[in-house]
C-alpha cells in the first residue's frame, strides 16, 4: 500500500481491518477538504470541525461504503451538506442573511437591498485595491482584458508581446488578485 493507492483499493484494505488504509485517505482528503470549506465560511476551526465530522461518519460508516462509490464526490457531498446545515443554523441564529432560492423572485426586503449594495460597493473596492497593487504591466493586460474586452491576440499585437507572454501575465495577474482578494475577506 501506498499512497497512489486508489481509493477502491484502500476502502477494501481498511473495511478488511487495515487501518493504515484509512490513514492514507484520511491524508489524502483532510487538507483538501479542509481548504475547500475554509473557502466557503472562513472560519478555522469550524471548518476543522466540520471535516472532521464527515471523516468521523466515514469511519463510523465504513461497513456500508461501496468500493465503488466515488468517495472524493462523497466526501465533498458530505462536506456540502454540513456546511448548509453550519449556515442554516448560523441564518437562524441571526448572524448570516440566507436568500431562500424559492422566493428568488420575489422582491428582497430593502434591508437586503441595502446590504447588497454595501456588499458590492465593498467588493468594488477589494478589487480596485488589488488591480492597483498589480505590477504595472500585468495591470495595463489585465484592464486590456477584463474591462476593456479585448482578446488576448489583440493585446499581444496592441503592446508588441507574444499571445504567450499576455497570458503568462494574465494567469498571474489572476492569481495575485485572487490570492489579495481571499485576504483581504477572510
């Protein structure tokens, strides 16, 4: 057993009393896991506690799973549900405005309206800061891009640099605003 061990695999192995099997799923998904609930609520410790949850039920349930179960979909499904519920919960304590998909049509309540704005107007703002601390050059190709439309032949031709180097500079500029961005949010 190692750890380009399938999953299929490794559920067979622990279901037929190899721990270490589990072990290894268990370090293969935590992290991930981990950082795709962080994402969502940017709490530490609840998203800690939360993927902890999931991969106690795993073990608590590790009779019932089918080897052929997609057990990343599973672990990822399980994950989403907890936080829905974390947030629901959160919603009735008062501390997160949920937006039922059922009234959707429905006109919000104008405190709603309010906060969206505030939210956007923020948002305006975090993206600004970030397009601003660009470096010169990936802000000119990225404002080209995003803002101004034009496709990535054109901006190679309009500042004499090949479609390639415009690219590189947008997958960095992307990434550094993105990376500022989750920053300055959480």
């Amino acid at each position: 057993m190692n750890l380009n061990t399938s999953d299929s695999c490794l559920i067979e192995l622990w279901r037929g009393g190899n721990e270490k099997a589990y072990r290894v799923l268990f370090d293969r998904y935590f992290y991930k896991l981990y950082n795709y609930t962080l994402k969502q609520i940017c709490d530490k410790n609840v998203s800690e506690e939360i993927v902890m949850d999931v991969m106690l039920a795993v073990w608590q349930k590790k009779d019932m799973l089918n080897s052929d179960l997609s057990l990343s979909a599973y672990l990822y499904r399980s994950v989403r549900n907890r936080l829905i519920d974390h947030l629901r919960k959160q919603h009735r304590a008062g501390a997160v405005p949920i937006v039922s998909l059922d009234h959707a049509a429905v006109e919000p309540p104008s405190s709603f309206v309010t906060d969206s704005r505030l939210l956007h107007k923020e948002l305006e703002g975090l993206y600004r800061t970030s397009l601003n601390r660009l470096p010169p050059q990936k802000k000119r190709i990225f404002t080209m891009s995003r803002e101004e439309g034009n496709s990535y032949k054109e901006i190679a031709d309009r500042l004499q640099l090949s479609k390639n180097t415009v690219e590189n500079h947008m997958v960095a500029a992307l990434r550094i605003m993105k990376d500022r961005i989750n920053v300055l949010m959480c």
